[in-house]
C-alpha cells in the first residue's frame, strides 16, 4: 500500500477542502457562510457541493426562513470518516 493510496479525489479541490474542514467544526452551514468564508461565486460553490452531496460525504437540507429559501450543509458520518483518512494520508506524505 503506497502512501497515496488513501488521498480521495473527492477531496482533491480547495474548495471541496474547505467546505469540508468547515463541516468538520460546525454541525452545519448554509450557503451564504460557505461563500462568504470560502471566497467562491454561486456556480463554483454549487457544482462542489453537488460533487460532495453525490458521494454522500455531505447532507443537503433546503427550507425556507420566513420567505426566504435556505440551503443547509451538514457533513455525514461516511463524510466525516473520508475525510479525516484523507487528512491523515496527507499528513503521512508530508511526514508530519
């Protein structure tokens, strides 16, 4: 087993990187706070979550505040486990 084998491709973009690590300290965030922490336009954060979402390292929730619509993130058990491997398996390859 090479020391690259437990680094996810899911994980392989910064802002996939940050979304998670933000998932990771918080139960969740909405969308605004994602952009607004992450620095990234509607589209960039959308199609990100949508890849994470689709591997089921994330949970969506859409509800309305007041008339508002609101879209929540929350990392999932599997999620939270790749992701914690993937960290591990970097700090490996750089010898921490």
């Amino acid at each position: 087993m090479s020391l690259i084998d437990n680094i996810n491709k899911a994980f392989d973009h910064r802002i996939r990187l940050g979304i998670m690590s933000i998932l990771m300290v918080n139960d969740y965030a909405d969308f605004k706070m994602l952009k607004e922490l992450l620095g990234a336009t509607d589209g960039n954060l959308a199609s990100h979550t949508k890849a994470l979402e689709k591997e089921e390292y994330i949970k969506v929730e859409k509800q309305f505040i007041g008339r508002k619509p609101n879209t929540r993130y929350s990392a999932t058990k599997l999620g939270k486990a790749q992701f914690k491997k993937h960290i591990n398996a970097l700090e490996k390859l750089i010898g921490k």
